[in-house]
C-alpha cells in the first residue's frame, strides 16, 4: 500500500548516479563536482562542463589481489577525500539492497582493505566514514560495530542484536511507513554514536509459505503487526564510539505506544534532537535530549485532527538528517496547519516563523541555501497535475518566485548543487519526452543537456488530455484520458479506470508515463478503448489539507464515492458505452477496484484487482492507523471501508490477482476474499503467483504472464471497440 506499484508508470533515472545509499546526489565540498560511477569507474564530473572528468577510482584499481573486480552499487567519500568507501555484493532487505560488503579504498596507499571480514558474506549495512576519516561504523546481525581502518580491528559497540532486537536499523514496518532504514549516527567530534533499538520480539511473524522452491514447503516469516497490534518498543542511545555502556534517552511516554521517526545530533556533540510520535499520529513533538545524562525537554509541539505527516512525506521518503540555520539555533520545518503544506523556520525556545505565505502547497524543499538567503522548494499552485521549482526569501521577507521556464508545462524535478549555483535539472510532460539538463540558478539558464534515451524515443507517445469534472456532491476533480485512435464522437467506446485513490500517491500528473499502461499486450488506443483515469479526495495532491485529510477514516468510503461519482458524470459523455465500464488498480488501487466494483455495480462492469488489501484490519499497524484510527474504538471504520465487507453485492466480471511471496499486502487477502465470495455463491476469476513478492516480478515469464492475463480478461468481459 504504503510502497505501491503503479503499473502506468515508468521509472525514469536520466542521470543514473550511484552514491552512499539514499535519494539524491553526492556533491562536492564546493558543489561545482558530483560523482557518479561510469564504465571508467568512479569519477567526478564538473557540472559546468560535464565532459571535464577526474578518474577518482579506475576499474582497475577496484580489483583486490587475487580476486574479481568489485561490483560497485553506491560509495562515498572521506571528508577529506583520500578514501572512498565502496559497497558491493549487496542483497534486499524488502525493499533496497541496504546489505552487503564494504572495502575502503586509500587514495594515497592505492590499497583496498575490505571491514567486517569475520563477518558473514553480505551482512554489512549503513557504514560510514568517522569525521576525520580513521574509522567506519556499520550494522551488522543488529549490532553496531566500529572498525580501525589503521589495524583493521572492530569493536562490537552492541552485544545484545538479536534476530528481534535491533540495534542502529529498523523491523520490517519503521523502513516500509516511515522511510526508516539506517539507525545510527556519529556525532560531529566522532566521539559517539547515537542509534535506534527496537524490540520487535513482541511482534507476531506472518508465515509466507513457499510451496515450490523445495520438495516439501517451508515458512518465511516477517515480522508485521497488522491494525491493533502493538508496535516495536523503540529508544534511543548514545554510546561511546570506543564501547562501553549505553545511556538511553528518558524519552517520556510509552515507549511501546509511541514512535520515533527522526532523530539526529542537535548541531553539537552534547544533544540529540528527535521527533516522537503517538501511535494515533495526530501529535508531534520535537524533543532535545541531553546525550549526556539523557534527559529529555519537549520544545516543539503540533496535533492535528487526522495525521501528521513527517519529513519523508516531504523529503523524497528519506527522514535523515535536520535542517539547521542560524547556527542552530533555528531549524526548518513543515507543517499543514494553517490548512496549506508551508515551509517554518522554528528555534529552540519553540518561537516560529512561516515563510512560504499564500494559499499553496510546497510538495519538497529542493535546497536551504542559507548562505545566499533563500530556500529552494517544488509547488505547483495553479495546477495540482504539475510540478515547478520556486525560491523564497529564508526569512520569509518575499513571495515565492517561479523559477521553473514558464513556457515548460509538466512536471520538473531539480537536484540542486549545495552552493546554490547550478542544478541538475530533469523535465517531462505528458507531451514531451523526457530531457536531462545542467542548468544555472536562479537564471535557468541550460549549460549542458543530455540527450533523451532510444527506449524513449522508441516509445509512441499517447495523446493524453486532461480534463476536470464536477461531482454532484460538488467535488472538482482532475484526469486524463487516452481516446482510441480514429475517434468517431459518433459512435461509444468502452472506458477503462486506473485507480489508486489512498494517502500514498498520485495517478494523475502530467508527465511522461500518463496514458500508458504496461499491462496491456498492444495499443488500448489502437484497439478501441478510452483509458482514463481520476482523482478525487485523500490523493497527496497539492490541493490543500483538506482535500487530502478529509480521508481521515474514510479509505474504501469518500475516495470510492469521490471516483463512482466522476465516473457517474462521465457516463453521461455521448461517446461513452455505459455497458462496458472497466476499473483496474494494483496495491491501493486494487483495493479501490474491489470496493468500485462491489459498492457501484451499476458502473462498474469489470474489475482488475491487484494485490489488494481486502480487508484493513489485515495491514500494517503504521500505515492502515494513520489514516483509519485505532482498535477497538474506530473498528468500525476499517470494517465498513474494506471491500470484504462489500463482497457479497457483486454483480460484474472479476479477476483477483495475488502473489503468495507478498511481504507488503499478505496473501491471506486474497483468500478470505475468496471465501467471502464463495459464500455468497459470486462467481470470479483468481490467479495467484507463487513466491512473488508485492511486484508480481520475479521469476522467468512472469511480467509477460501477467500482461497477457490482464489483457484476456480485459477483452473478453469489456470488448474494445466503437460501437
């Protein structure tokens, strides 16, 4: 749900750099430079001039004695820039390959020196460079350890990691809701270092059972505590990064009942600074914690009606990290309580300022760029389909001015130099191909621009039209639509949705990817369908708190009534064939099709369910109590919106389609769906996926399998066609 696939999509990398793991890019100290590993090896590139290049680490020099060269996945750089840390072998832990060995590599001595080599092979995760370069601190088995780089010893600093006591990462829920993944930090003089310890051994595993990879079936567990089940006691320490005891911080309230999404050094060596949680999600709390004798101040607090996003909602899913200004007597923030998504500036004695003023939403804060006075961020106040760069005055002295070309309608994205300068810049629209560009800022100005890929341009663009409809319950929403090619107004096409419809993302924007749809073997336009898709309340568009919050206990009601009732208005289009109205979605959006189909058959003839959660109370405890409340005093809520509780109305044509492997949305919804549908003697078709995972993507043949499934059913229960 939370980490949804939204097949329609494409995943498009223009610049392809590989860095220590995380979003964005590895600038240089200056910020002229970036580095990025190419068939040379690892390399820095002058972004004013991108064919100026320095080999830092050959691919020669990347090959230990006696041994294979190393397959480099991400790296980074001493701060001094003599060493290089690299990471290689890496495996998944759920979603990312955040496992895996680390070599260091001394630009003076030439030499590769691999850590944790009493390890086991691909344990290592999250190591990084002390400050003066001596020593690298990472995870391994749920310990933190620190490794001499002179001597080549490591130290445990934790004993007691276990498989269900983690120390400096996180359980299977933290990393899938909160962005969660690496659990430790060093503190600026290198002297400590604070870390995550969650206690999942409380938490019930989920028993995956894989039927085919041997003669007899075994069980994968997963530790997942679904809606109403308690999460992992989570606390912060700070130890010394030469070992010894740990001194936990006196976070007040239950630990149990309670999350900790962020935490970071304070700015200085003596204090942490974190955000805490309640389970509800509706009260937030910046606390300074003395890493000394670990007490606690609160100096923040925010609480909301429904939830409170925190900073991955905001910061490309990656809570790392705390944006400090005035010398850290003042750090940036975002908040939605005046009704819009605005940047504040808050200081420690809890006074703050708001800075981006008017009725808009930021969508990401893209640079604080204190020293010039300015913070760059992304909004799009006219039109909540696209996405443009602004800048802003740090002290909130200014209205924000567009710095994204006016005559580029789309959607930008910007991966802007530390010093504020230049940018990488990558733009596209449901018209234009993608483009790669270097540009100066705030001028804009292109510098260099790379040319668009052949499996791009190889690709025939959709003509993709946006649109708006006004609901009967006077609800505005936005979409698009592909109309078949050769369209007659004269004659009536069947319709199929794409639909998502939760807190987690969008499906209508306007960029490259709109109108396709990967799941159909062939053209939907040349075969005779019009495909669309739209948007209504609960989507994270850039619309305002209301539009998005008025979900709050309402997943599987007002965002299912919101999309029947666009559809109800679009029937109404003289080219429309109301007997044959179709609705897919994967996730989310298989849960929307589910409940569409079983709610409003009177719309909805035939539905594509993919990996639905059919029933809340099956998902996550993070995710599903976020936006739905708590057990036992809102079970109603999650009852009344799953479409479990819908099954027994349907009237159309339905195909379930589940992977058994799914660690995110579990396989027993898809069969307590099947049972409620069999007790109501309603007819279906199922195909389940041995062992695939929440992608339906490994294993030989599968995509191809499932596109030629989706397309047979479409077809045979929603005919293309003008008629």
């Amino acid at each position: 749900m939370s980490k949804i696939v939204l097949a329609v999509l494409l995943f498009i990398s223009f610049l392809n750099v590989k860095a220590q793991f995380g979003p964005g890019t590895q600038w240089s100290q200056d910020g002229f430079t970036y580095y990025e590993i190419n068939d040379k090896g690892i390399v820095e590139i002058d972004i004013r001039n991108p064919k100026n290049e320095t080999t830092i680490l050959s691919t020669a020099a990347l090959t230990p004695p006696n041994g294979k060269p190393l397959d480099v996945k991400r790296f980074s750089l001493s701060y001094d820039k003599k060493k290089l840390l690299l990471h290689t072998n890496t495996v998944k832990v759920w979603r990312y390959d955040t496992r895996g060995d680390y070599w260091v590599y001394d630009t003076q001595s030439k030499k590769l020196q691999q850590l944790g080599k009493d390890k086991p092979v691909s344990s290592l995760m999250f190591a990084k460079f002390s400050p003066d370069g001596t020593r690298v601190a990472y995870v391994s088995k749920n310990n933190i350890y620190v490794e001499e780089l002179a001597s080549g010893r490591n130290k445990a600093l934790t004993t007691d990691g276990a498989n269900k006591l983690i120390n400096g990462t996180f359980d299977w829920v933290y990393e899938e809701e909160f962005g969660c993944r690496d659990g430790f930090r060093w503190s600026p003089n290198g002297q400590s270092i604070a870390y995550w310890q969650l206690d999942a051994r409380k938490t019930k595993d989920y028993l995956m059972i894989n039927n085919t990879d041997s003669l007899y079936p075994f069980t994968i567990p997963v530790e997942y505590p679904v809606v109403g089940e308690d999460p992992s006691r989570c606390r912060i320490g700070v130890v010394s990064s030469g070992g010894g005891p740990t001194k936990w911080m006196a976070v007040p309230g239950d630990a149990v009942q309670h999350y900790i999404p962020r935490m970071e050094w304070a700015n200085n060596n003596n204090q942490l600074i974190i955000q805490q949680l309640n389970r509800r999600q509706n009260i937030s709390k910046v606390m300074l914690c003395n890493a000394i004798d670990g007490k606690v101040k609160t100096i923040y607090e925010e609480k909301e009606t429904a939830w409170i996003d925190i900073k991955s909602r905001w910061n490309d899913d990656d809570p790392t990290g705390w944006d400090w200004i005035k010398e850290g007597k003042e750090y940036i923030w975002v908040s939605e309580k005046d009704g819009w998504r605005h940047i504040y500036s808050i200081g420690l004695d809890g006074k703050e300022k708001l800075i981006t003023k008017g009725d808009y939403d930021i969508i990401n804060i893209s640079l604080i760029d204190e020293k010039n006075g300015l913070i760059y961020f992304t909004a799009s106040p006219d039109n909540a389909t696209e996405t443009y760069l602004y800048r802003v005055k740090i002290d909130g002295s200014s209205k924000a001015v567009r710095v994204s070309p006016a005559n580029q309608a789309g959607t930008h994205d910007y991966d802007i130099s530390p010093n504020g300068k230049v940018a990488l810049h990558s733009f596209s629209s449901t018209a234009n191909y993608p483009v790669s560009q270097v540009v100066t800022l705030p001028e804009h100005k292109i510098i260099s621009e790379k040319e668009t890929p052949a499996r791009f341009k190889s690709m025939k663009l959709p003509q993709v039209e946006f649109f708006k409809v006004k609901t009967e319950d006077g609800i505005e929403m936005d979409g698009w639509m592909v109309k078949p090619n050769n369209f007659d107004p004269s004659k009536k096409y069947p319709v199929v949705f794409y639909v998502y419809g939760e807190p987690a993302s969008q499906t209508v924007v306007n960029r490259f990817g709109m109108g396709l749809n990967r799941l159909y073997v062939g053209n939907m336009a040349n075969d005779g369908y019009i495909y669309m898709s739209v948007e209504g309340r609960g989507a994270p568009a850039p619309k305002g708190r209301e539009w998005r919050k008025s979900i709050y206990r309402n997943i599987g009601i007002l965002n299912i009534r919101d999309q029947a009732m666009a559809a109800k208005e679009i029937l109404k289009w003289p080219y429309v064939d109301k007997d044959r109205i179709a609705v897919w979605g994967w996730s989310g959006g298989g849960s929307s099709t589910l409940n569409l189909l079983f709610q409003y058959p009177e719309i909805y003839k035939t539905g594509i369910s993919i990996a639905a959660v059919d029933n809340q109370l099956n998902y996550d405890n993070i995710y599903q109590e976020r936006y739905m409340g708590l057990l036992p005093e809102d079970k109603e809520f999650f009852v009344k919106g799953s479409p479990l509780a819908h099954a027994s109305k349907l009237q159309g044509n339905l195909l379930l389609i589940h992977g058994t492997g799914d660690d995110n949305v579990h396989y027993n919804n898809a069969e307590q769906m099947i049972n409620e549908l069999i007790k109501h003697n309603k007819t279906f078709q199922m195909m389940s996926y041995p062992n695939r995972s929440h992608s339906i993507s490994e294993g030989e043949g599968t995509t191809k399998h499932l596109a030629s499934t989706f397309t047979k059913f479409l077809k045979e229960h929603c005919p293309p066609g003008g008629k």
